[in-house]
C-alpha cells in the first residue's frame, strides 16, 4: 500500500461589491508568503460564485498546511481531490 501526502485546500471568502478584486489581491500575498516561507504550493487560484463572493485558495501538501494555516488563518479547509 502506497503512503501518499494528502494535499490540504485553504480558502479565504470575500463578499460585496469588492470581492473578486479582494480575492485576487488575496492570491498574491498567498503567492509571496508561499515563496517566503519556502511553501510547497500545488496550487493557488480564485474563484467568483457570485457578483458579491469570491474566494482565493492555496493548495499545499499536509504536513505544511499548519504553517500557513496559522500564520494566515484562512476561513475553511477541504481535503483537495
């Protein structure tokens, strides 16, 4: 059986009129903490639900998902598929 690192999405929601600006922004300080602190990152993006919420996300392996958690604090987590 094959022990594989589940990789951890972290997701910031942003509302109103500003949100999709908001979350792109966001996905750049994702990306410069990320390089800082020497972050594997399989993955960051934002996505617009609506004209008033979007969100930005940062895709890392398990093991380092504590790091940005708590230096960030994002609003959610999922197990990224």
């Amino acid at each position: 059986m094959e022990n594989k690192t589940r990789n951890i999405r972290l997701i910031w929601d942003f509302r109103g009129e500003d949100a999709e600006k908001t979350a792109i922004h966001h996905e750049i300080h994702l990306k410069q903490f990320a390089q800082k602190e020497n972050i594997e990152v399989i993955e960051t993006g934002v996505e617009h639900e609506t004209e008033l919420f979007s969100f930005a996300f940062i895709t890392v392996p398990e093991p380092q998902m504590k790091i940005v958690r708590d230096a960030l604090i994002p609003h959610r987590g999922e197990i990224a598929e």
